[in-house]
C-alpha cells in the first residue's frame, strides 16, 4: 500500500511538471525509432497555440501626497536608471568635473615604490571621450557634469 500512494505522488508530481511535448512523446516515440526518451521528446513537435488574447500594458499612475492619482502627460515614457556601479565609481565635484580611483594598486604593491603606490592612492579626472559615457551611466547627474 505504501509504494503505491508513492508510485502515484511520483507519477503525479511527474505529469504536473512535464510539458505538453513530454506528454506527447510517449504516445509518438514509435515513429521516431530506437531512441532515448530525452531524443524522443525532442524529437516531437507539439503545435503552439496562437490566437491567444494580448494582454495590454499596463503602467501604475503615481500618486500625491492627497492619495489622487495625477495625470501621466501622453510622452511619459520609462524613468531612467542610475548604473549603481557607475555611481560608486565616480565622484562628481561641486565644479562639475568627475573623477575617479587610479587602478593598479590593488594587488602585486610589494614591488611597487612608495611614490608609485602613493600616486595611484588620489583621484584623477576622466578624459573627455568617457564623458558621455558617464553621462549616460548617470541620467540625474547630466546638468551637474562638464
């Protein structure tokens, strides 16, 4: 009696997971030949339904501090993300110029000279060709940046 209640949770469970073309498969496993059953499944094809209704899109309105939802303006598109690991990486002066770490002092110091590694400890500014790379990296900090 105990190994049927766990022949038939196994069986159960096993139906519940398998897709449509696996439950398919053992019906049709004749025509594909002497292959495995993980081939055989492959090997079926099960067709896809289409006509399925499309679910529109919806978008949250966002609320004021009354509870009333205010009115989204028709070219409201997604808000832009700041790259958190951008963030961390740079430091934007009140001047506007960024800044960031100098690599190269994070293993191998032994054979490095003092001056060497106390050089690579300060900041330095970004070039002009990874400004707009950092702009894009930090939407909120644009106006900020030159």
């Amino acid at each position: 009696l105990a190994s049927a209640r766990y022949t038939r949770r196994t069986s159960t469970m096993a139906t519940s997971v398998m897709s449509a073309a696996a439950r398919a498969a053992p019906a049709r496993i004749g025509r594909v030949g002497g292959l495995g059953f993980r081939r055989a499944v492959a090997a079926v094809r099960v067709p896809v339904r289409s006509g399925l209704p499309k679910v529109a899109a919806v978008r949250a309105a966002p609320m004021t501090t009354a509870g009333k939802a205010k009115k989204l303006p028709k070219n409201a598109g997604a808000k832009a993300k700041t790259r958190k690991s951008a963030s961390k990486r740079f430091k934007i002066t009140a001047s506007g110029k960024v800044l960031h770490r100098r690599p190269g002092k994070a293993h191998l110091n032994g054979k490095k000279t003092t001056e060497r590694k106390t050089r690579l400890s300060g900041m330095r500014r970004i070039g002009k060709a990874q400004l707009p790379l950092v702009k894009g990296c930090l939407p909120y900090q644009k106006k900020y940046l030159k």
